[in-house]
C-alpha cells in the first residue's frame, strides 16, 4: 500500500513538473525542473555554461545555487506589497502574482534571460521584447484604470501574457509598452506627497548638468473614468545584447568582503575598477552627488549598477541613473521636512545622514556647473505648480520644496573646492 502510494505521488509530481533550460539570449546556461503548481524551481539538473548564468548564481557554491536561482526568479516578478497587485491579480483572474513570472518563457527588459522549455525549437529572435511587439493592455488596465489601456495605445488583447510587465519588479505602479519599435515604461507615485514623477525629471536635468549617464525622464498624466495618475515615462536603459547587473550581484564578486556599510561604497568601486568599467569613479560619486542633492531616500542596491554585454561578457559600462523620485521629502510628513541635514541611503538598508556623504566626494563640480543646478529652481517649482491639481499640494508647500531645493544645492556648493 505504501509503495503504491509513493508511485501515484512520484507520478503527480512528474505531472505537475516541467523541464527548462535557462537561456541568456542564445546561450544555454543550465538545465532546471520546474514545479508548475507550486511555481517553483525544484532541481538544478546539467550546468553547460555557468560564466552566463546571473552573477548571484554564477558566484554562489553549488550547493546553494538552486535556492538562489529560486530567489532570483522570484525576485523577477511583480512583488506581492506592489500597490497594484490586487488589482492584476484580479484582471487576470489568479490566485497570486506570482504566477505570471513564467509566462512567455520570462522574458524581461532588465536583461536577456528566459526559460527555454526542454526539446522546444523556439529561438530567442522570434519571441524577445527588444524586437518584438507586445501587447500591455490588460496590466495597463490593471494599474491604471479602465481606459487605461486605449489611452496608452494599446489593442486591447485581453489577458495577453506576452508582454515584460510580468517581469517588472518595484512597489510602484508601471506599465511597459511599446512605441514606435521602443520600449516606455510608465511609472505612478506611491508616496505621502505623490511627486515622484516630477522629481524624476529633476534628477533628469541635474544628471545633464553633472555630465553623468541617466535615464531622461518626461511627464504625462494618465486620464480614466475612475482617476487621473501623474506619471513619468523613460526609455528602456538597456538594448537587446545588454543585462543590467544590479548592485547587489556586483558585490557577490566579493561576498565575504560586504559590510552593508556605507564603506562598501569602496568595495563596489574597487571591483568595477577591476573590471575595467570606464569612468566608475567619477559616475558613481556623481550619482551620490545626486542623491546628497535630492536627498534620495531609496538608492538601493537593486536600482544602481553596470551594463554587461551578453555576447562578450564584458563590463561595458556604468548603469545609466535612474530610479530617483523617492527624494525631496516626498515621502515624509510636513512637519519633518528637513532639507539642511536630510537623509539618504549609501549601500546601507537603513538611513543615514547626508553628511554622510561628504566625505566619499573627492572630485569637484566646477563654478558654471553649480550655477546651472541653481537655476533649476525655477523649472522645479513650475513642475510642482503644474501638477498641483494632482499631487495636492499646496502653494506654501510648493514653495517650501522649492526653498528646499535651493538649500540642498547651497550645501552641495559649499562642499565643493570651486
């Protein structure tokens, strides 16, 4: 009896199981079993060729490596705390958000991995979202709204699952979709104040200023029967031979040498030195400048990095920068704003000072430069004042952020050797 019963759940088991191969782009990486009911990675079977595989599972020990290629595929979907994800759960009519990372083979616009099912002739020419069209009107409808869908131009395929917003990670509201053979991603707010949008495009026009690689952000409003969403709209960082390696797989490079201290700072620069990457000093004090100007409270290790080419493996260049909105305050009551001191994050989970930060600068912004970043001023403050009817605030608060811009740039400009 007990053997029988062993056979009929070896049998579900194989039932409920699929085999994949991890593919980075054209490469065959390794070879997986894939729980299809549980959504989750049961065994690694054969490793071909671990050099392509992501970094946190090329440098992980072989015993850990098929929890971690769990985590990194879960990592690679939707998050359950996004403030949307109720809403896609219900569109789609499933139990968990979870179950959409493995439709269309997990394809993503963060990089070029996805899931080969095993003896499938498919190839990655024919199915990527770099060449490809896709569909996004069911997840735009999902986050924004009935009508969401046709005013983003979408075809309104329903429950289409070929599309990268089953990849897009972040708690906030987005939508991938494709214009004019190029991917956009359209990103709401999630904050107290709701002005991340228009702080995305500030960081825009500081970034050019600085003479750093960044994302450039535009704004647009999002108009449905139910709600009107101020968002900001970016190009995909990335092109079709590219992956974002985050910073937190960066410093797997050196795993037994991380702080989770602001000092890791010098173990991130040191390992991308080493990898040859171009101007790694100068652009990554530059985001921090940034960041200590913005007071940016949600610098992370996932939202920072550098770009790899898939072919050749090589460390081409620093991520451009991106992801700065939650800064300026907009996520902490009035009666906190504290633009003098602020707070930021540096390679910590926690907060810490801006002063922080002060004493990882060693190179300088020039005299012009600073003049620049002072006259910003005046297009922040008309954003803010634009947007009222939709971020609510007042005209005192607009005017006490845009004093509080001024602020920052004269503390910026008085640590500055000009």
């Amino acid at each position: 009896m007990i053997e029988c019963f062993q056979r009929i759940v070896q049998k579900e088991m194989i039932l409920m199981s699929e085999k994949y191969i991890l593919m980075n782009q054209n490469k065959e990486v390794l070879k997986f079993e894939f729980d299809k009911e549980l959504n989750v990675i049961i065994s690694i079977d054969e490793v071909y060729d671990i050099n392509f595989a992501p970094l946190t599972i090329k440098n992980i020990s072989d015993e850990k490596r098929g929890s971690t290629l769990n985590t990194w595929f879960n990592d690679r979907g939707i998050p359950l705390y996004r403030d949307n994800a109720k809403d896609i759960i219900d569109i789609f009519g499933i139990d968990s958000v979870k179950q959409l990372i493995n439709r269309n083979y997990a394809l993503s616009v963060s990089d070029q991995y996805w899931f080969k099912p095993e003896g499938s002739d498919i190839e990655w020419k024919n199915i990527n979202y770099f060449e490809k069209n896709y569909d996004s009107f069911t997840f735009a409808e999902g986050t924004y709204g009935s009508g969401a869908g046709k005013v983003l131009g979408q075809n309104s395929v329903r429950n289409s699952d070929k599309t990268p917003n089953n990849t897009s990670g972040g708690q906030l509201k987005k939508v991938w979709i494709k214009k004019d053979g190029e991917n956009y991603l359209y990103k709401g707010s999630g904050t107290i104040h709701n002005f991340e949008p228009i702080n995305e495009v500030l960081a825009s026009k500081i970034c050019e200023i600085l003479e750093v690689p960044f994302v450039r952000y535009l704004l647009d409003v999002i108009h449905t029967k139910r709600q009107d969403s101020v968002v900001s709209i970016c190009k995909c960082a990335i092109n079709k031979d590219e992956e974002i390696i985050p910073a937190y797989s960066v410093l797997t490079e050196r795993a037994n040498e991380v702080t989770k201290t602001i000092n890791d700072y010098y173990l991130y620069l040191e390992i991308l030195e080493e990898k040859n990457v171009p101007n790694a000093k100068e652009y990554l004090q530059k985001m921090l400048m940034l960041d200590y100007i913005l007071l940016n409270e949600d610098r992370h290790l996932a939202n920072f990095g550098v770009i790899r080419n898939v072919k050749t493996l090589n460390w081409d260049r620093i991520c451009p920068i991106f992801d700065t909105g939650r800064c300026m305050n907009t996520n902490v009551t009035k009666a906190y704003w504290n633009f003098n001191e602020g707070e930021v994050k540096c390679f910590t989970n926690e907060l810490i000072s801006s002063f922080e930060l002060e004493k990882i600068f060693d190179i300088n912004i020039d005299k012009e430069k600073i003049e620049r970043l002072k006259s910003l001023d005046k297009a922040y403050g008309k954003m803010l004042k634009d947007y009222q009817e939709y971020t609510k605030l007042t005209d005192d608060e607009v005017e006490m952020i845009v004093a509080g811009y001024r602020k920052r740039i004269e503390c910026f400009e008085k640590i500055q050797k000009v």
